[in-house]
C-alpha cells in the first residue's frame, strides 16, 4: 500500500520583472508555494515536491475580495489537502489522488469554496506523490504511466474510454512554446514603456526577436472593435517579421450571455481578420464567465455559432468529470493546467483524442499559470508530452524569469543536469527557448521532470497569515 508519512507546505515570494495583465487583475508578485511529501511502500519510502503560485483573480475572480483574503482562502485549501493525505491509504498514486479528490470535495462543500480552489490543494499533493512515486521507482514519469507503477485509468475518470485502447503516453522530446499576449502587452518596441532594463523581451515583437516564437495566444476582452484591432496588430508584426503564425485566443470569462458569446464571434469572422482566424485559430479558450459557462446560456450559443470556431473551456474545469459535461453541451474540449490535475488532463486527453477519432473537432491545448522553473514548469512539460502536445502555452520565463527561491544550489544543479533545457546565456538560470521550441528529451529522462532533488531550508511554513503577507 501506499502511504503518505509526513506532508509539508511552505511559502517563498516571487515578483515579476514586467507585470502581467490578464482578466480584471495585474500581477507583480505572489505567493510561492511548496509541497513536500514522503511516501511509505512495502519497498521503502521516498520524498517528492511541487510548487504552485498563488495569482491574483484567477482560482477566485471576485473584484471585491482582496487579495491578501484570496491567498489566505487558498492557502487553506492546500493545507486541508495536506493534512488530510496523511489519512489515506492506496495500492498506486492514482487511487490515492481519486480518494483524497472526493474528501478533499467533502470539505469544500462545509467551507464553502469552488472546485476550482479545492482541486489546487489535491493537485499540489498529487504532484509531489507522483515525483515520489517516480524518485522511489527510479522511473521517469512516461515510463511509470504506461507500466501501471502509477495505477493510472481513465475510464475510470471517463467510463466511455473503456472499450477504446489503453493511454499510452508520447514522448516528444521537444515541444513548440504558445507566447502569451497579455492585455497589457506592447506589441512592437516602441510601445514599451516599461523596460526593466534586464535585456529580456517585454514587447511581442522582441520576443519573436529573442526566442523564435511562431505561436500565440491572445488574452481578448470581449469587445469585436478591439478585440479586431488587437489580432490585426499582431498578424501585422508576425508578417512585417517573416513568421507564420498559429495562434489562440483567451476569451478571459469576459461574456456572461449567449447573445454576446455568439455577436462577437459572428463579428470577428464578419470582421477583416476573419480569413486569418479560418487558418491560423486554433481554439477560443473560456469566453464566457464561469458560472454560465456550463450552462444553457452557453448551450445555446455555442449551437448557434460553435462551429465558426472550437471553443474550449478552462476556469471551469473544477472537476474530473467537466471537461466531459463541457464537451457534451458543444464544446470542443478543455485545457490542461497542473494546477487542476496531473490524472484529470491525462484523462481528459484520452477523452478528446477519442471523441476526436470519430470526426469531431475536439481540441485539448495546455496552458500556464505563470509556472516557474524548477519544479512547475518541468512537471508540467513532461505532462504534456505524455498527452502527445505539440505546443504549450509559457509565460512564466517571459513574465517572472526566474528559478523559484526553494535552495540555494537548486537552479545551478537543474541547468547542469537539464542543459537542454535551460542555460545561464542570459545571465541567470533561464529556460533556453530556440526556434520557438524547448527541447526537454533529459526532462523526460528524470524521474518526474526534474533530476536533483529541492533541498529546502528554512522556508517559511505556509499559513493563510504568511501567504496573506505576501500578496
């Protein structure tokens, strides 16, 4: 059996080097959370670790709630999860995590929180079991999958999948970057006025410059005239610098009614841009609010105008089943995000490739939470090369462009250990994006994405009062 023998949460701050605008909020710091866990097995034990940041006005978009009473909300979700791993007992990481999701939904229920706010907490938990999992094994993640050592089933997510063929994970060793456009983004140099001075990108037009980038996505908001506006700018400088691009669009939860979700994407395939979208769109991620969006409002539109495009939903994918429920009333799929579920997007993925091999336009992308190396981003890459992805929205290097402070020696050991995927070029330990690809075949290679192992010190335990202090 498996077992959790002893669980910890602590909490380091992170500040942005350019602030991120998306939906109603900006970000230029958070709270950074860790995860420890150690497994006990009938074959030993062993310890394993994730991270998560805590941002503003995405897990709770309440304008009126400050963020410090925000982070402390969350903060108490993770610690539940936590504290109630230590309770329970099973044959592989897989079961574990389906049993500690239905008590950690229990206890949602009594507090009053989302799924969305009550699934960080089991994510945290399940990654850190999985990297143990994987360490004590000395397994890489894809190989762990498909040899059972993870108990991994989706059918038992998704009980249609269980005549079609078993999840087999991919192993793509290399894998395309989405740069995200937030609101506030400049789009050419000239536009910047907010250089910090570190030679990193900040406008879209440097980015392409520094990194090779081909694919986007677009934070919109819900307006056709702007939302027209802003995709125009962005072909202009894609074709002004010699780049075919392929692109996203994030609707932001900017609609809460059919008639706007359907006007304004009638108006943008009405609109000058509307050729463009036809080649080049791959999905409108959550356009309408979340609590429509699983609703008859959405029901209707997407009946009405969902063919013009695949929309795929995000911020609501709060549980195992969603992206099935979203799915059946016209969506196209889900995104996935580490901090909704490692087994839930794998699930998920053999659900859309499914449904996909009978004709439907079905769409899985994966998406960031602004993710900081060491231990977000490479566990969420070696997700979605398993999920068989050929692109990953990344904006954690562009935004933040830093380790996370979990030791002293960590970044240093993660380049020389994954020097394909990281490098000091710039200066300090940065992710190494060439061509518009990261290269991660040595991700692959370790044991859950990351080869050292986090020798934290002296970080502050995580509490709703010293996460609330840092926000």
């Amino acid at each position: 059996m498996l077992r959790v023998v002893e669980a910890t949460a602590s909490v380091v701050p992170v500040a942005t080097r350019i602030p991120f605008r998306y939906g109603i909020a900006e970000m230029t710091r958070a709270p950074h959370v860790l995860v420890e866990v150690r497994i006990a097995t009938p074959t030993g034990s062993s310890s394993g670790w994730a991270s998560e940041h805590l941002p503003p006005k995405w897990f709770i978009k309440d304008a009126n709630l400050p963020f410090a009473e925000e982070v402390a909300i969350l903060s108490r979700a993770i610690l539940a999860a936590v504290e109630e791993a230590g309770r329970v007992e099973a044959l592989h990481a897989f079961d574990f995590v389906r049993e500690l999701d239905r008590r950690q939904t229990v206890w949602a229920e009594q507090a009053g929180v989302s799924g969305l706010v009550a699934g960080l907490g089991v994510a945290l938990v399940e990654r850190a079991l999985i990297d143990a999992v994987c360490r004590h094994a000395a397994t890489p993640f894809a190989d762990a999958l498909d040899d059972g050592t993870l108990g991994f089933d989706a059918a038992d997510i998704h009980p249609e999948l269980a005549d079609a063929a078993p999840f087999r994970a991919h192993r793509g060793r290399d894998i395309a970057v989405r740069h995200t456009v937030g609101l506030a983004d400049p789009l050419v140099d000239a536009d910047v006025t907010d250089d910090p001075g570190d030679g990193l990108p900040v406008s879209v037009e440097s980015a392409i410059r520094a990194y090779g980038v081909t694919r986007f996505k677009l934070k919109t908001v819900g307006d056709v005239d702007a939302d027209v506006a802003r995709i125009s700018g962005l072909l202009e400088v894609c074709e002004r610098m010699g780049v075919d691009p392929r692109f996203t669009i994030d609707g932001n939860e900017s609609m809460r009614t059919a008639e706007h979700l359907s006007g304004w994407l009638r108006g943008l395939y009405e609109s000058p841009v509307a050729d463009a979208l036809r080649a080049r769109l791959d999905a409108v991620e959550q356009p309408m609010y979340r609590d429509v969006a699983l609703g008859d409002e959405a029901a209707a539109a997407l009946a009405e105008v969902g063919q013009l495009a695949p929309v795929i939903i995000d911020e609501s994918d709060d549980a195992f089943d969603t992206v099935r429920r979203a799915m059946d009333i016209g969506y196209a799929g889900g995104t996935y995000k580490g901090c909704k579920g490692v087994f839930r997007g794998l699930a998920n993925a053999a659900l859309v490739a499914h449904r996909g091999r009978d004709g439907a336009r079905t769409v899985l992308t994966a998406e960031d939470l602004s993710t900081i190396p060491p231990l977000t981003v490479n566990q969420d890459l070696v997700v979605a090369s398993a999920m068989g992805l050929s692109h990953i929205e990344r904006n954690g290097h562009h935004y933040f462009a830093r380790f996370a402070p979990i030791d002293a020696t960590l970044a240093d050991r993660t380049v020389a250990a994954h020097p394909d995927a990281f490098d000091t070029r710039t200066g300090a330990p940065r992710l190494r994006i060439e061509g518009g690809v990261l290269r991660i075949g040595t991700l692959l290679d370790a044991p859950f994405g990351l080869a050292p192992e986090p020798e934290p010190a002296d970080l502050a335990p995580l509490t709703p009062e010293s996460a609330a202090a840092l926000a």
